[in-house]
C-alpha cells in the first residue's frame, strides 16, 4: 500500500482523508453526501467525485467504514458478532474490488434475546485503543443514537445504544415542552444543564424526569433560556445513570461540542474521562489498512 | 342546587354532563372545543353554545375541571397544594360567577424540589374514592401525561408525571423507529405488547430500550406490524416499572381503550387492577357540588 484512503461514510456526511504509509494524515475533505443522499447504485460515482484523484493513485488502498456498510449503503456488509478483536474485523472486510476497496463491517451483539449493533463505531474504537495504549475500559461515543462500547484485553465485549440524541431532539423540537423553550439552544448553560444531570439520577425515568422542565418553568423557578440545556442535562444524566461501573474512567469519542458535554455532565457525577475527535476514525482506518499488508 | 353543570374541559376536548340531585347523569354532550381553540375571552361563548339551555334552567350550579382553569384557560385556578382532600378542593374553588360558576383548581406537589402538577385528574381521583368507597391506593390516569396518584385516608398525598403518550406518539411517528413500522398501529399484538413490557423491566431506560424495536426488525425477529404495540409495552412497561409498591393493586381512570392496555401490562407483571372510565369525573364533580349546598 502507498497510501490509505480512509472514508468514513455515514448517514448525512461523508469525510474522507488521505493517510500516508506511516500514519500521517495528508489531506481531509467533508460533504453532506451522507448515504440519505446517495441514489441506489450511486455510491461509486459520489466516492469518484469526493476523491477520484486519489483513488487514481498507483497503489492505494480505500477502506470505507460506517452507514456504506448498511442495508441502505453502497453494499451490506454484515455484523461481525461480539466478542470482537482488531483481527476479526480486519477478517470480516466487504471487498467490493479486491485488494483495492472494503467496506468495514460493523458490530453486532445480544442481551437478554435482544440483538444490538453499531456500525462506523467500532473503527473509532479501535482506533482509540491505539491511539491510547488503552486494552480495557469503557468507551462512549455520544451522539444521535449514544454507543457504549465494553473493551476487554483489546476486544470489544458488548456494548448498548441509547437514543439520546434523537430523544433529546424530540423532547426539544416537537413536546409540551419545546412551547416553553426559546427557538435556539444558544449555549450551554453549565448550571442547569448539572442540575439536569442529577435531577436525572434520582428520578428512576426520563419519562418521569422530563415534565420536570415544565414545571420549573411553570412555577418560576428556571428561565426559559435555561430549560433547553436544563433538559439536555436530564437525557445525558439518564444515559449516565446507567453505567455498571460508576467510579470507572470513560473515553469519549466523538466532535468537541458533545464529548465537552458529557465530560461536564461525569465530572458533575464524580467521574473521570478523557476525550478524542475525529482522529480515531483515521486511526483505526490506518491500523486496519496495515493488517492487510 | 337542582342540577349540576358538569363540565370537563380539556386541552383538545370538551364534555359536558346535566346531572340531577340525587346524581343520575341526565345528558351528556361532546365536542372538539378543547381549551386551545377557544380564543382568549371566548370561554363564556363556547360553554353558553354548548349548554345554555342547561345553564339558563334556574338553580343550576356549574363546575369546570381540567384545562379551562388553567393560565391559557378561562382563568388561571391556582393549584391546591398537597396533601389534599376533598375540603381542601372544595374551599380551593375559583368562583366565575359566585354560585353559580366555579372552576376546579389543580393540584401541586413536590418531590426533590421539584414541583409537578395536575389539573382535572383530582376530580376523576375523588370520584372513583367515592364510588369504589377505596380510601387508599395508587390510582393511574394513562394519557399523553400519565399521572400516578397516592391517596391515603381519602386525601392526595403525592403524585407523578409521567410523558408516556407523549413520547410514545413522538417515537412512533417522528424517531428512526417510525421507519420500519406501518402507517396505522392496526389492533393490539398481545404478544408483542407484553414482550415490550417485560423487556422494558429489565432494561433500565427507555433510551436504551426503545432501540430494540429497531434491531428486533432489523434481525427479521419482529414482523413490521407487531412494531407499534412492541414499542407500546416498552412505553407503558417503563412507567410501570417505576412502581413504588410492586404488589399493591392499581386502580385505573380513563377510556377504556387505555385501562386495557394498561391492565394488560400490570397483569404481565403480575399486578391486579381495577377499571373506571369517564363516570369518575361526573361523579367527583357531583360530590363536590354536594358539599357546597
């Protein structure tokens, strides 16, 4: 390989960057042609457009991981079944031209005769885990639909979805309580947003916790601009409320602006983390890239 | 008093009943003017349009519950707070027209300083206390906003909120899950319903939860049309499963379609309970007519 296309292709973004032998990230570029946007049959021709200069390179290699894999993606590329290493991914790649392009499956698991899966995940966990010389721990990546991702020696144990972002743009846009809130979140406000995050300790139940956000609003108690970082906090607080190991650290994995909340909200529970963005992605791409050589 | 003026004025609905000294409902009349098609200042039009010819009949007394005494309602009744009996409501009545028309304040109460609210379930609550002669117990009110009641000698004690119809409309119709669901809920899949409701005990929130509505279709474990009444006991089995007293029976107010729902899921999990439908309002209005003569 001279050098990685690493493409990390979800629901409504596409990010692509090119990565030298050695690691070294040359070049990045972003659209909105997430695969919503993609007609059926279409994906080659987006990817030619995205990075075609690229891809014409003598040599390289392009590793596609996250929604391309999916049902609505470019080709399904089928769960590879928890527990799960770096080399049973590496095992499980979708070759749609061999030696050239994969598609990175994505994860599957079960609890209590309920399957779970994750797609596009498990490369920023990989990545993490080399990027931090970090064998064991939990890893969160928050986001429209929250993973919490279980590692043991390297291996990705189980993990669990949470809806949170999806709950909380409902609750914020579309309920009783969007009426009380001003039309933009603007930002956070640190106190209500750990108000929320406790509040959400003690409750037992979002379903519970959110009228809450009415109430104090009703009898005077938070201003409006507060509420929607007051309720941000109840649906985080609520993911939070569920971990098994309360007093272990946490790696968040995801863009700045949520891994900032969800540091704020464990502090406010006592709980250490650490954090990374984007660099995960191409991290476990590369890593990935370099078991095939 | 020689007849009652019953009226129970919700947010999207309006009912009234003619009931006679001795408690037999003569009439009865519905119709869509809930509070939020009723302008500001329109409130005397629409009850006079609805039931004048009762009203002008001399020696009536009317009494408004729900929505009607709240700010964006006729007046604003302030709340009662609890614990509350049946006096405490009684003597908490905003006069209209000193008596002749009265609206029926809400009740407040306060968990972790926190307030919630109800307004309208008190009168159904002091209706079914009369004709269960049931001094004691939890009553539930299923609907957009379930409200659990815990009386104890007759009187309110506390209560709690619960945004369950609301959420379950928002995930079913707005969320990734609507997706793979059909159009219309169609009849209720017993199975499906009690396998949400059982699910929903052990999973610990309903954020985690309701995403196995979306794997269980995805892995072909769910056929599409058992979806909604799946999602439906996830739902309600998450409010259920904040049970303080897990054995106490239930005592359940509202439209039948829903205490069905709900008996079924409390049967589920091994909890009896007992049903009334809207003749608790009539009835606990009537009650509180009684007093005042």
């Amino acid at each position: 390989m001279n050098h990685l296309i690493a493409v990390d292709w979800g629901t409504s973004s596409l990010r692509v960057a090119r990565i030298a032998r050695d690691g070294t990230v040359l070049d990045q570029r972003a659209s909105a042609r997430g695969i919503l946007t993609v007609p059926a049959g279409g994906f080659p021709e987006v990817l030619q457009e995205t990075c075609g200069d690229w891809l014409d390179e003598p040599d390289s290699l392009c590793l596609l991981s996250g929604m391309a894999g999916s049902r609505q993606g470019w080709r399904e590329a089928p769960y590879c079944p928890c527990p799960a290493g770096f080399s049973e991914l590496a095992r499980s790649l979708a070759w749609i031209e061999p030696g050239r392009i994969a598609l990175v499956p994505g994860l599957s698991c079960e609890h209590d005769d309920v399957p779970d899966v994750l797609r596009g995940e498990e490369v920023q966990v990989f990545g993490a885990i080399a990027l931090l010389r970090q064998r064991d721990g939990v890893f969160v990546l928050p986001g429209t639909h929250s993973k919490w991702v279980h590692v043991a020696e390297g291996r990705v144990q189980s993990f669990a979805t949470f809806m949170s972002g999806e709950v909380y743009a409902l609750l914020r846009q579309h309920s009783i309580l969007a009426r009380m809130m001003p039309a933009d979140d603007g930002a956070l406000d640190d106190e209500a947003f750990t108000r929320g995050v406790r509040h959400a300790q003690d409750s037992g139940s979002l379903l519970r916790s959110a009228f809450s956000a009415r109430t104090l609003a009703l009898f005077d108690r938070m201003a409006a601009p507060a509420l929607p970082s007051y309720l941000s906090g109840l649906v985080i607080g609520e993911e939070l409320r569920m971990r098994s190991d309360t007093s272990a650290e946490v790696v968040l994995i995801g863009a700045p602006a949520l891994t900032q909340r969800y540091a704020l909200a464990l502090q406010a529970l006592g709980c250490e983390s650490r954090s990374l963005g984007p660099e995960a992605t191409w991290r476990g791409l590369w890593a990935l890239a370099r078991t095939l050589e």
